[in-house]
C-alpha cells in the first residue's frame, strides 16, 4: 500500500498547487501510469477541488464550458464549502458516475480528509461503498487522500495548512480486485480476513479470502494468527487460518499433527513469508516504474514548466544569451523558431507603455540591488494582441559585489488576473457609487433607518428617524437604541427589543417582520413596524432595521375594522330579515287558510260533542281530534311569532306578578326532581307586552329546561333592571340603548356545543328526538320578544347549563288591572250578530256555534253583502266579520261604514292572520277586538258577551 500511495504522490507533484489543470495534460499523465495493468485496485485517480459556496456557480459553469454540460455537484444542498470531484481519470466506464460528488457529504471519507489535510500526510478512509458501484458485482472499498496546498504557502501549523487547503488527489480501491491483483501462486494455501478498525466483525470487513470458488463452506482451521497493521493512518486487522486444501496436503492423523506442530507452523509462517517477500519484489518493481516516472518529469515539475502553464526563462548576463522555453513562447503564440536566444528578444515584446518600467526593475534585480525579480507588464502576442505577464526569477550565481551573472525565472500569463481586477476596480467604484445612491435613498426614505453594530450600538440614524422620534443623529448614535425607543413600562416591547437587538439573540429576528410598541423623545407611544437584516461578524451582528410608523396605517385598520364589522353585523341582520320576510309571507299565507280549516274542524268537532251525548266512545275520539286542532293552532301561533305576524294585544303589567302566579303551572309543568326558584333583584319595573305571550314563552322555555335536565336539577328565573344595554348585548341583533327588565332562567342541564348554540334560535332546529319537538320553541320566543320591541341572548356551556336572558323595555305607566271574569260556562244572548266571512265552511259553522248559544245571526259572504245587510237592517248589535276578505269593501271599511250606519254597533274582528290589518307596530290598533282563529265555543262567548257589553265605536285610528 505503501507503493501505491506513491502514484497519488505523483499526481500531488504534477498539480504543483495550482488550480490551473489542463484536462488533456492530466489525462496523459494517468495513462501513463497504466493503473489496470500496473496498480491493481486502483479505479482512478481522483482530483476533488475545494470549492467555497460563493464559488459553486461559476465552478459548475466552468466545468461545463470544458465539455461536460450536465456537471453538476451533488448531492444537491447548501455548505459552506464543496469538495467536488472536478477531474478524474480514467474518465471512463464506472468512474463516470463519480464526476461532481462531493465527498465531504459522507462522513467517513469526510474523517479521512480532514486526517490528510491537518497532517499533511496520506490518510485512507474506512470501509466504504465506492461511488462508481451500480449494483453488478459490488465490492467493499476504502479511499485514500492526499492533501494539495498552495503553491509556497506556509504549512508549519494545522491553521496553515487549513487555510492553505485547495485540494485532494483521491484513489478509490475496490479490495477484491486489490488482493487478486496481489496474490501469489501458495496465496491458497492461507484463508485471510481483513478489517477496517480494531474490530472483526461482519460489519468492518473489508475482505474475506473465502469468497474465492475454491474456498467455499465453513471450516474450524488448525492455524490462525491475527496481526494489526496501519494503512494511510488506518488501523486495519488481519486474521489468517490455514486453507483446507494446505491441510489436506498434510494427509496425517491428529497426534501427527501434534508432534508436527512446530514443524507444520514454521511451514505456515515460511508460507507467509514467501507471499509478503512476493508482494516486495512486486512492490519494489512498482517502486521502480514509479521512480522512472518522476524522474521523466523531475524538470518541468521543478520548474513548472507544462503542468503548471508557466513558461520559463534562463539568462547569462555575461553572454546576453536568455533561454526561453516552449511554454514561454506558446503563452504568446510563437513557435518556437519565431523567438531568439537573447535578451533584446524578451525587451522587443514588451508594450511600449511598460517598457521604461520594465527594464527599469529588471536593472534593479541585475545589479543586484533586489535579492529577487518580480514585474508586471504587457506582451505582444503572435496576433497582435496583449497580454499582461507576471515574471519571476532568482539569481543561480552572483558577482563578489552581489551582480547576477545567472538567472532562471518563469513567465505566468495574468491577463485574466488583470481583468479581474480591472472588474474589481469597476465594481468597487460601482459599488461606491452604490453606497452613495444608497445613503441618499435612506435620508430621504419614509422609513426611519438605524444600523447598529455587533455590540448593539447605533451607528447610523438617518433624517427619517430623527422626525418619528424626536432624537438627532448626534444623540443616538453610539448610543444602546433600546435607552431611547423602548417604553420602560411596556413589558412585551421590552422582550421584543432583547429579541431584536441583544448581540446574542439578533439571529432568531432576522428576517422578520415585527410590529412592537416604541416611544419617542416626548414620551409618545408609536406603533411601529421593524424589518431588520443581519450581517455576520466575528462575533454576532451587525444590523440594519427599517423602522415604519404605522400610526395611520393602525387607526386606518381600526376604522376599517369597525366598517367591517358595522357591515357583517348589517348583512347579518339583512339576511336574518330577509329569513324572516320569506318565513312571514309563508307562514302567513299557510296560516290563514290552515286556521280556516282548524277552525272549520273545531268548530264542528264542538256541534258534535252536543249532538252525540252520553256516548264515551266517540267523545273520546272528538275530544283526541279537539286535541290534534288545539296542536295545529299551536303551532300556526309558533309560526306566526317567530316571523313576528302575530297580532299583539300588550297591556302594561309588571313581570313578577305574572311569573308568580305562573309559580304551580311551571311547578307542574317541571315535575318533582327539579327544584324551581323565583327571584327578584328590587321591584322590577313594568313592561309593556301581551300577557298570554308572555306566560307562553315562560312555559315553553321552562320545558326546554326540563327536558335538558333528565336526571333532575334546578331551574332559576331570575328578575333585574338595567339600563344602557346598547352594544353590550350579543345575539340576532342589537338591543338599543334604554332600560329594559332582565328575565333570565337559568338552568343546570346538559348545556350545548357552540355550534349547537349558533342555531338554537332558527325555526325548526331542535336536538330532540323525532316526535318530541317541533323546534319552534326558542324561534317562537325570539319573535316574540323581538316584536315587543326588546332582546334575546343565549348563554350556554356543554355540562354547566344554559342560561336564557329577555330583556324587555320597560314602561313608564301604570300597571293595567286585569278584570276576571266569572262566567265558568258558555253564555249565550238574543242579541243580533251580522256575521260576515268568505269561507262558507268556517262561516256555516260560526252561524250554528251562535245559533246555538241563542243570538239571532245574519249572515253575509263579504264586504260588500254585509254592508247590504246593515243598510236594511239597522238592528244588529255586533258585527263579526272575517279580516282578510275578498271584494271591493274591506273589513276596516265595512267597520267604518257599519259605525255610521248603526250608532253603539259593537265590531269584532276574527281572522286566522290579519296581513297587517288593524295591526301598527306589530300590535292591535287602540281599541279594536280581535279574535284569532281557531276559537271554541267559550272563546266565541266570552269575547261576543265582552264587546257587546262595552258598545263603544272604534277609535279613529280604525277608522280612517
């Protein structure tokens, strides 16, 4: 192995520290090693450049411009440093898959690297799987490095030689083709095992003898010994058994064996001698080619003549004569028969421009005034062009008094040199004037810029920064900006300064966009917006942060925010109307024909209960269908509510009276297992609204709460007065600002899902089972509440319980007395009732309920028949008249009319939806009676004995 690393060496040589590599130079010089046939093992020689990520780019262009288009380093990703394999010869076959991989990506060859760069010495790498493997007859491999450094760079030091790095020679070893290639004519008669590292285990071999065909199989070997030995650095472990074919040849028994011992191990270790004395010869016989080798390019090594691209030059003062090589003279595209052997050659071909200069220090150096030469300046070319030379030499013999009589230098050619630089200056000046266009946008920019330093410190703090906070350049600057934008008492702006300007914490805020709390020199908090950018230093950050006031941009988001949140709240409650519009129209339109039909079916249903007495069966089945009428009347008014339709009849009455005494109804309607409170906080104020909608919304919630309590719990109604609810209230819609009594109940049952509370007030949601709820309870009771003119909220947690809050305005008059009446049983009379109504089953059946209660009934199919009627009978004592009716007279006008004609007639209205008829506000206009369709018999008596005993004509709202 130790041969072997000599043909790196030589590769290290040819390379003379200059990344200047002629591909076509290179590749003649590997195959002139004869790797395959020479060095067994060896699958190439590698070059494996240093190439910093700022250069990644433009080395990958290069290479490719060279005739590789599809180079690329892999595997892909960002490092600080590559170390590709840009050269590899020879580039065929395998060894084509390995052109561009860095190496430094797989951390064992990345170990190896590193030992050769620090030491300067060869270094193999551990067991490996090459990358020129693809799959067909694998083998384990190892590579081994030697460093390459800049050309008279100083290497005293493991720092020198880091810094010196640019790159490696690297030979990639297959260890089966390496051992066949090694193997001598008894190396049968030994099974052996090599190991990377001290370890033998499956997992470090390297090599294993028993893969050859005649060595198949287990066996227990007779001898064995085990030997450590170091490879380029690298601890390798050999073990070694005799081979069963050496064993056979002993033919003896095992006493034999025994008695032999000493005799068979001579023979063993004689065996191994032989092998490694085979393996000297052969390595000497290396050795020799190699020697051969270097000595053929000792000279242009020496003085980097070909491989390193420079030409050389070798003057004799004493004759004018000055050798020049072929190098020198290609550089400038001379044969070698253009050019002369004397000085005035080289003076000819100077620029004139650089002549005077040029001699000038070449005098210098010959007199022996500088111990060395060194000079830039331009040649002329064979094609007229110029370029730029940078020429080197040495004295090789002197004069007494210091005179060089003979100098050997080189000749590099720096023409790109020079235009980099040339590209340097040009851009330096660009960058100049960059940093002046800069400096120029930052004072006049909208945005106050700071700098600081990695210590934190303000080193800059432009015109814009000076307006916002009040503090000039002068004062900042060197200062800690925290001291001067930081409010002291704002604890989050406080952890966001430490975040962005702290030296050990800036890297976590660059590149974000952080919005913090700052003060000025006045005292005045400022929104503002930080953009910061950090530049790495030895130590930290330096950082750069555009500061943005974002005053108007906050004030013109709030306002912003609250137009959208005026405008969701406005689209919201329009969508909600317009729900409520389509569901009115619906219900409305569905109620006053169902409530002809419910009142048609009552109303017979009660003629027969008369007719079929004293006969229990079919009065229990008058009495379920009394039941099924009493349901679809119920919901048609649920209906009617929600959509706010209903025709109110509110009377001022104070809330806690009304719930007390609704105390045993609830009680029963709760059961036992739920205990019921009613409190009051004070005396409630009284409220305007209908007293039987009221109680029925109560009840309604109050079952509600039942039904979310199936184990038992507690229900609370609570009463309360505020004021000035306004924007406070949530919910569908907004309360206007007032004072409105509080009815709130409380319970304790499941509660709801947020998502479940969201819907709770739609008509026809409901999370009870089928049959068990309409879903118009809570709907029923937002219309309500709503057409009285007061709010509706909602309060509910899934296992706390749901809380119900009404809040209804409050009214400043005096509570109306309610008077009860004592008629237990129907009452009838002789009066006359002109009955007027277009349906002729609803009005056949109203004339046999009056009929039957004893009044004398005429009847009339509209308007226009009724006012007939009382144009020629002017002794009727009531009008009963249907609201809603076809024709040129509506009910209004035939009341009016009616009025007129027969002074102290008293007027009823009955309908089973009034479509805003005798309604203003959502409440029955002063004065007028109404009864809602479907009625009974006791109703129908009971309202007709009520307003014949008031006889008082209709208010002038009603008749206009």
């Amino acid at each position: 192995m130790a041969t072997y690393e000599q043909v790196q060496r030589g590769a290290q040589a040819f390379l003379l520290g200059t990344s200047d590599i002629q591909r076509e130079d290179f590749r003649l010089y590997v195959e002139s090693l004869q790797l395959q046939k020479t060095y067994p093992g060896i699958q190439g020689i590698a070059i494996s450049q240093v190439v910093p990520r700022s250069q990644r780019q433009s080395h990958e262009e290069l290479v490719r411009a060279e005739g590789f288009p599809n180079y690329k380093i892999f595997p892909d990703g960002v490092r600080p440093v590559y170390s590709a394999i840009s050269h590899i010869e020879p580039f065929t076959g395998l060894n084509l898959r390995a052109h561009g991989f860095d190496m430094m990506t797989d951390p064992v060859r990345r170990e190896a690297m590193e030992r050769a760069r620090d030491t300067g010495q060869a270094a193999a790498s551990g067991k490996v799987k090459l990358i020129q493997e693809n799959g067909i007859d694998e083998q384990f491999g190892l590579v081994m490095y030697f460093p390459v450094y800049r050309r008279g760079a100083t290497l005293e030091s493991v720092e020198d030689r880091r810094a010196s790095m640019f790159a490696w020679i690297g030979a990639p070893f297959r260890m089966n083709d390496l051992m066949a290639g090694l193997g001598g004519e008894r190396s049968r008669d030994i099974t052996l095992s090599i190991y990377d590292g001290n370890e033998v285990s499956e997992k470090s071999t390297l090599f294993h003898s028993l893969s050859h065909p005649d060595n198949s199989g287990h066996h227990e070997s007779i001898f064995h010994a085990e030997r450590r030995i170091l490879v380029g650095g690298r601890p390798w472990t050999l073990y070694m058994r005799s081979s069963p074919s050496f064993e056979k040849r002993l033919e003896t028994n095992t006493p034999t064996i025994t008695a032999l011992g000493g005799i068979v191990t001579s023979a063993m270790l004689s065996v191994l001698v032989w092998a490694l004395a085979t393996g000297r010869r052969r390595a000497m016989s290396l050795a020799k080619v190699m020697t051969h080798h270097l000595r053929e390019s000792e000279f242009r090594w020496k003085y980097a003549l070909e491989g390193a691209g420079d030409g050389v030059w070798d003057l004799d003062v004493e004759t004018g004569e000055m050798d020049y090589s072929k190098r020198w003279k290609e550089m400038l595209g001379y044969s070698d028969a253009d050019i002369g052997s004397r000085l005035s050659e080289w003076e000819r071909l100077i620029h004139p421009d650089d002549r005077e200069q040029a001699m000038a220090v070449a005098t210098r150096f010959l007199d022996g005034i500088e111990e060395t030469y060194s000079n830039e300046f331009r040649m002329r070319c064979k094609d007229g062009s110029w370029k730029w030379m940078l020429a080197r030499g040495t004295a090789v013999r002197r004069t007494e008094d210091g005179k060089v009589i003979r100098a050997i230098g080189t000749h590099a050619d720096v023409t790109r040199q020079k235009q980099y630089e040339a590209a340097l200056r040009a851009s330096n000046d660009k960058l100049a004037m960059e940093q002046r266009r800069i400096q120029v946008i930052l004072e006049n920019s909208h945005d106050a810029f700071v700098a600081l330093d990695a210590s934190g410190r303000v080193t800059d703090w432009n015109a814009r920064a000076e307006k916002i906070f009040g503090w000039t350049a002068q004062e900042v600057i060197g200062a800690t900006l925290s001291e001067f934008i930081v409010p002291p008492d704002d604890k989050e702006a406080h952890r966001i300064a430490t975040a962005i300007f702290a030296p050990d914490e800036i890297a976590s805020a660059i590149g974000q966009v952080i919005e913090m709390n700052a003060i000025d020199k006045y005292g005045n908090t400022i929104p503002v917006e930080l953009a910061v950018a950090g530049i790495p230093q030895d130590v930290g950050y330096a950082v750069s942060a555009f500061i943005r006031d974002v005053r108007e941009r906050k004030e013109a988001e709030r306002i912003q925010a609250e137009r959208a949140q005026a405008l969701e709240e406005a689209r919201t409650a329009l969508q909600h109307a317009q729900k409520l519009e389509a569901v009115g129209k619906l219900t409305g339109g569905v109620a006053h024909d169902f409530n002809n039909v419910l009142q048609t079916i009552g109303g017979n249903i009660e003629l027969l209960k008369h007719v079929i007495a004293n006969q229990p069966v079919l009065e229990t089945r008058l009495t379920n269908m009394m039941s099924a009428v009493d349901r679809g009347a119920k919901l048609s008014a649920q209906l009617l509510a929600f959509a706010r339709r209903q025709p109110l009849q509110p009377v001022v009455l104070n809330p806690l009276r009304v719930i007390q005494s609704m105390d045993d109804l609830l009680q029963r309607a709760l059961g036992e297992s739920i205990e019921f409170e009613t409190r009051a906080c004070g005396e409630p104020w009284n409220i305007l609204v209908d007293r039987g909608q009221l109680e029925n919304v109560v009840l309604n919630l109050a079952i509600n709460a039942r039904d979310a309590m199936p184990d038992g719990g507690s229900l609370q109604i609570e009463l309360e007065n505020v004021s000035n609810l306004g924007n406070e209230s949530s919910g569908p819609g907004r309360a206007p600002q007032g004072e409105y009594v509080l009815i709130s109940l409380a319970d304790t049952g499941t509660g709801m899902a947020p998502e479940v509370a969201e819907q709770a007030f739609e008509p026809f949601f409901t999370t009870k089972p089928v049959g068990e709820g309409t879903g118009l309870g809570l709907s029923m009771a937002y219309g309500f509440v709503t057409q009285s003119g007061g709010h509706i909220q909602l309060d509910s947690e899934v296992g706390r319980g749901t809380t119900i809050a009404i809040y209804l305005p409050r009214s400043l008059q005096p509570e109306d007395v309610e008077i009860l009446s004592d008629q237990e049983i129907p009452v009838g009379g002789n009066e006359t009732v002109l009955v007027v109504e277009d349906d002729s089953e609803v009005r056949s059946t109203v004339v046999a309920m009056l009929g039957r209660l004893g009044y004398r009934v005429i009847e009339a199919h509209d308007g226009q028949s009724g006012l007939d009627v009382l144009r020629k009978d002017r002794h009727v004592d009531l009008l009963f008249t249907d609201v809603v009716m076809p024709g040129p007279v509506s009910s209004i006008q035939l009341a009016r009319e009616a009025g007129q004609l027969v002074p102290g007639v008293g007027i009823l209205f009955t309908s089973g939806y009034t479509r805003n008829a005798l309604i203003s506000g959502g409440r029955l206009e002063k004065g007028v009676q109404l009864l809602s369709k479907p009625y009974n018999e006791d109703q129908l008596s009971r309202k007709i004995r009520m307003v014949l005993g008031s006889r008082r004509q209709l208010e002038p709202a009603t008749q206009k």
